[in-house]
C-alpha cells in the first residue's frame, strides 16, 4: 500500500505523488491520499486558520486520479484527549525552516509517525519542494525501523518554473510575478556551479541578489541530513540550496539539490 500524505487543497502536485504511488504499487496495490490539515505542525501566528479547506473537491480529484481510499480523519482522532507523545528528529529539524517555524517538524513528524501507525504503508511519497521535511522523514522511518520507503518526487513546476503549492494562490497578480524570480535565482545558481563555481558564500549571495526581498534563508547545506557545508563545496558531496522568502503576506520555499541533475530547473 502505499500512501500520499496531505493537507488537502490538492494540485497537479500532489497528482504526481498519486500517479506515483500508482506507479509503485501497481494496479492491484491499494494507494490511499490522508486529507488532515494538521494543527501541531502551525505556529501560534502562522495560516493554520485560513489554510484552505476543501474537502469535498479534494476527495472529486482523488477519485479521478485513480485513488483507492481517502483517509480524512477529524483532529480530536488524530490528537484524543490525554494525547502527549511527540516525535523529533532535533538536527535535521534545526536549520533552514526550523529557525523561524520552531514547532513546525515537530508536528509534521508527529502526525506522520500516526499516520503511518494508522495506514501501515510500505511506501509514502512526498514533493521534494518541501526538502526538509522529505530528508527529516527519511531519517525518521530510517531511526525508528520503520517499514516504510519513504520516497522524495521531483517539485511539479508552472510553466515559469515557480513551484506548486497549495499557498501559491495566496499571492496578488503583482506578487505572483515577482514570485517567479525564486526559479530564477534557483537556476543561475546552478549554472554557476555547473561552471565550476563551489564558494558556497558566492553560490547564496547569488541567490540572494536576484530574488525581489530579502530572504528568510538562502543556504547551502548537505543533501542528505542538511549538515553545515562549511565554507567550499566537497566533490561527490551534493548540497541543496534552499530558500524561504516572504512576497507580501505569504511565505515560498523552494530549493534544488547542486551536484544532481534537477529536471524542472535544467535547460531542457
Ligand atoms: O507536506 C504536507 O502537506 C504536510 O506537512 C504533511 C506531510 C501532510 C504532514 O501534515
């Protein structure tokens, strides 16, 4: 079985995650989609209010995509009465995201710790857009034995490289345009370091100087468990360069793994 955790207000994102899971278990196997916008992994001041909810829509599209089942459970199953237990993976949850969202991957690994408990998956699939969380689940089913894949499927792109997401439409027509400049910058710094360029101070502050604000982050760390890179880029160590970046009220990351090829961003 395999299965697509979400916080509902599906895209052609989380599609690719479905059709994926398809891919991967089969047409016999079971791909169950979880639909739970989950309170624990929101800050006091952050969109946990407003974030979309639309349920029935969300369970149209699964059908369409092929879906088996649509596990929506209501928060007081999730977290019953007496509920205390919390799941934290304290290195990988630190940097980048960690610093400005403190509870936020203590939520996420949380609540997908009992989703697994509760589905029993053999594999799960999430959007590498959402880097930290993907690396922070891989070392978490990886710690806990798990027997769970925990799989990373490429960022789906608009047409001008921003990546999708459900707080996408957040944005005003004016924010939406300078929101593409976060592909932008993405891609010149893999041009540089296809280059040769491995000063990792050069490679952010190429970043930083093309995008429209100034960043919450723009860093370089290890793909693997997003360890500090130090200042020159090692051979045959890949290290994603990933960014958080408010445009008006709305806060985007995106990153992209330097030293892999990166679809959605190379030239084709
Ligand atoms: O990426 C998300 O949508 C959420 O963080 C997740 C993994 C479903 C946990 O609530």
């Amino acid at each position: 079985m395999a299965l697509v955790p979400t916080m509902g207000a599906l895209h052609r994102g989380h599609l690719t995650l479905m059709n994926e899971a398809r891919r991967r278990v089969g047409p016999e196997g079971l791909v169950v989609v979880s639909i739970f916008v989950n309170p624990t992994q929101f800050g006091p001041t952050e969109d946990f209010a407003r974030y979309p909810r639309e349920l029935d829509a969300d369970v149209a599209r699964c059908a369409t995509a092929g879906v088996d089942r649509v596990f929506a459970p209501a928060a007081d199953a999730m977290y019953p009465s007496g509920d205390q237990t919390r799941v934290r993976v304290p290195t990988i949850a630190a940097p980048l995201c960690g610093v400005s969202r403190p509870v936020h991957f203590e939520g996420v690994a949380t609540v997908v710790t009992k989703l697994f408990a509760l589905t029993g998956p053999c594999v799960a699939l999430f959007g590498r857009k959402d880097y930290q969380q993907f690396r922070l689940l891989a070392r978490l089913a990886r710690d806990l034995f798990l027997p769970v894949d925990v799989v990373g499927v490429p960022t789906v792109r608009e047409d001008d490289g921003l990546a999708l997401s459900s707080r996408n439409r957040y944005l005003a027509a004016d924010e939406r345009v300078l929101a593409a400049s976060i592909p932008t910058a993405l891609r010149a710094a893999r041009a540089a370091y296809a280059r040769g360029e491995r000063d990792v101070g050069t490679l952010e502050d190429l970043v930083r100087g093309r995008l429209p604000v100034v960043p919450e982050y723009a860093s370089l760390r290890g793909a693997d468990d997003l360890v500090d890179v130090g200042a020159q880029l090692l051979p045959n160590s890949p290290a994603v360069l990933a960014v958080a970046l408010r445009i008006g009220a709305t806060r985007l990351i995106d990153n992209t793994v330097l030293g892999e090829p990166d679809p959605g961003l190379d030239p084709s």
